[in-house]
C-alpha cells in the first residue's frame, strides 16, 4: 500500500479511498469530501385520460453524477500519482469514501476519474480537483 508523502495531515472521521493492487489506499489530504447521490429521472408518463388531468410519473434509472473533490495536491505521494495515472489510462478505479466520526458508515463504488489537474498560487498550498464519475452500483454499509 503506497505510503503518504507527508504525516502532516487531519481527519474529522472522514476519507476518501481508492483501491491499488487489491488494498484501499488513503488519498491523502482531502478536505471537500462530497458523499454520493443518485437522484432519480423522471418519466412523465401523463395522458389525456390522467385523472383530474394531473401530471404522472414514474422514476426511472438512477443517474450518480460527478464528484467533486478538494484536495491539497502532494506531488510526491504514490496515491495522488496512482491518480494522475488512472486519468491519463481512462481506468475504471474502485473508491470508497468512509464517514467514522459519529458510527461508521461507507460508500463504496467503481468510477472513472475525469479530472485530476493540481494548480499552484502564490502563498497558498498547491491545490487538486479530484473529479470522479461513479459508475454502476453504490454500496452502502453501516449505520
């Protein structure tokens, strides 16, 4: 499992993983964690027979979105290259993202990442959008 580049990091019982070679690997220094979603489309399926002529629906797929996450940017950490690399080879990654501050609860899913560009600016930390498209099924464990 890649070792973090810095020890100098926080939690608040909450983090973001992405599975490597088999083990899920911290991505270090996440402070934007968004937790996943899968809002439903909706199928209008009024007619000109519906009752009281009020709009029916039923729900169609669910549809996951993007996620959208801040993170300070370590160039040297192996899990942020692991990052880099899986972008540029269009992977599909398995992530999960663990809320342990108050019970355990996780979220663990397969997704591609979209977006991994670290920017600089004087006198601030180099920063990373991490940006995940999940794919398939979310599982959800815990409480």
């Amino acid at each position: 499992m890649p070792q973090p580049a810095s020890t100098a990091h926080s939690s608040m019982g909450y983090m973001i993983e992405v599975k490597i070679s088999g083990a899920f690997a911290e991505i270090y220094e996440a402070y934007a964690i968004p937790f996943p979603s899968n809002p439903r489309d909706e199928i209008d399926v009024t007619t000109l027979g519906s009752p009281d002529q009020e709009e029916e629906f039923i729900l169609g797929v669910k549809r996951h979105g993007e996620m959208s996450f801040e993170v300070n940017f370590l160039p040297a950490d192996p899990t942020h290259q692991y990052l880099e690399t899986a972008k540029d080879n269009g992977s599909k990654e398995v992530f999960k993202i663990t809320a342990s501050d108050a019970g355990s609860r996780a979220w663990e899913f397969s997704g591609y990442v979209k977006q991994f560009n670290p920017m600089a600016a004087v006198n601030q930390a180099a920063k990373t959008t991490l940006i995940i498209k999940a794919t398939g099924a979310i599982t959800k464990t815990g409480t």
